[in-house]
C-alpha cells in the first residue's frame, strides 16, 4: 500500500476503534452490502452509525441509492452473538477512484483486526441457472477490469489467488442455505456487456459478471483476510432489467438473501 492510504486506513481504523471501544463492541467480520443487499443491516441490532463522512479518509460513494454509512451491530446466531461492522455501500471504479480507493475499507478492517471479509453485489447472469432472484456463492473469479490494486505496493507484492474464496466457508453456506455457486467475472463498467461480450464471458468460463468485489478481493488476499462473497443476480448479462423487476425480484428473494448473510456470518472463522 502506498505510504498515503496507509495512513489513511490508519486513521479511518483510530476513529472506528474508538467508536467499538465506547460501545465495548469487537467484530472480527467486515460485511460490505451491495446493491440487492442494501436493506439487510435491518435485521442487525444496530449499536452505531457513523456516517462515512464523518470517517477520517473514507470517501463517500457518488451513485445514488448506494448506502453510505458504515454500522456496528450484534448478530444472533445459532452459535451465539456476533458482533459486525457493515459498509452499506462502496466505491467503484467506475465511479473514477483508483483501485486502492475502493480498498480502503478492506485495509481499515485489517487495520482493526479483522480477518473475515463478506462481499456482496449485485450482477448479471451468464449461466442459465444464475436466474433473475438467484443469490450465487462466489467461488473464483476473471480479473477484467484492468486495474489491480496489488500492483500498487512498492516494493511490488506477488500475491497468491487460488483459493481466494474461502471453499470450506463458501461450502458451509451453500449447504446451509441450498444456493450455488459460480465464477464471478469483473468489470469495469459502468457499461453493461453488449450480447457479444457476454457470450466472450461465457466461454471465458464465467457465470455472472458484475463491476465490483474483485480489487476487494485481492486486497483482501494481500492482507491474509479470509473471504466469503456472494451475488444477487438482478438481470441475465447482456440484457439490462427494468429498476421495477429489480426490485420485486429483491423483495422475492428476501428470505434467501437474509439467510445467506446469516449463514455467512454464523460460519466465519472466528477464533
Ligand atoms: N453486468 C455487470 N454488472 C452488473 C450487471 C450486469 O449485467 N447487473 C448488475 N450488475
């Protein structure tokens, strides 16, 4: 990381400890909600909001209706109460910030100690069984967006990439909630793939595609941090759905959506 956002994430990570430490909270899960998850943190008992704004260094998200402060909440499992710090919403590249930009809260979490990282996003089938409604379990991903935030560490970082997504975290899920998995591809959008781009993506291998997560992810690896991500597919890759159908298909599949977080949070590793 370069010298100015490591100080950044530094003092973004000041700030959210003193919050944690007046509430006597200690979450070692960093949940980020995208689009299609937004209304999610309802379910959390909520303990603080700190509006990004008011987070030295975290810049605020200029897409409207992406959410735009980070909670403190308590969670309860079946393997008991949880504490959580949640992004209701990011940045994206699209948006024209770097790469190390749309990390920065993957750093401050790491800054804070936490090592469980749960990313969720909205995207596009390319599969046919990644329906409209349908909540998929990243397991791997294609890198297209022709950034990489690894690439900004001097001296450079090689960093490893295979199981990238935590496989026995994303298996506990999948079996708990009865959702699939699939290859993620990336993004830079904010253009949505033509029909020729979308059949490349399939035969590239991948299942859905989306404009997120990835630098995340990486990030995320060159922190060690273990990673759980998952997509709400709003529309089939290649043809863009209508904001309604989005929405009923959101309000659909809100049952599905709220156990996969729980799964997800129940089944982090947490020593
Ligand atoms: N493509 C890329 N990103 C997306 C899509 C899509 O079809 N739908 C939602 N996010």
């Amino acid at each position: 990381m370069t010298h100015n956002l490591n100080y950044k994430a530094k003092q973004a990570a000041r700030y959210i400890q003193s919050q944690l430490n007046e509430a006597g909270l200690h979450p070692k899960i960093f949940l980020v909600l995208g689009s299609g998850f937004r209304d999610a943190s309802e379910q959390f008992d909520i303990k603080i909001r700190m509006p990004f704004a008011k987070i030295p260094g975290y810049g605020l998200p200029t897409v409207e209706g992406h959410g735009s402060e980070l909670i403190a909440a308590q969670v309860e499992t079946r393997s008991g109460i949880k504490d959580l710090l949640v992004a209701t919403g990011r940045r994206h590249l699209y948006e024209g910030v770097s790469a190390l930009e749309v990390c920065l809260p993957i750093f401050t979490a790491h800054e804070l100690g936490i090592g469980n990282i749960i990313l969720t996003n909205a995207a596009g089938g390319i599969s046919e069984d990644k329906k409209l409604g349908s909540v998929v379990a990243i397991s791997d991903h294609l890198n297209l967006t022709g950034h990489n935030v690894a690439a900004t560490s001097v001296p450079p970082v090689f960093v490893g990439m295979d199981d990238a997504y935590c496989k026995p975290w994303r298996e506990s899920v999948c079996q708990t909630v009865g959702i699939t998995s699939g290859v993620y591809a990336g993004m830079l959008g904010p253009t949505f793939e033509t029909s020729a781009e979308a059949n490349m993506l399939k035969i590239l291998g991948a299942d859905i595609a989306g404009m997120s997560t990835v630098q995340e992810v990486i990030a995320a690896r060159m922190n060690g941090q273990n990673v759980f991500a998952c997509s709400f597919v709003t529309n089939k890759a290649g043809e863009p759905s209508a904001h309604g159908d989005v929405l009923s298909a959101v309000k659909a599949s809100m049952l599905t959506i709220h156990a996969t977080l729980l799964a997800a949070i129940e089944h982090a590793h947490i020593d």
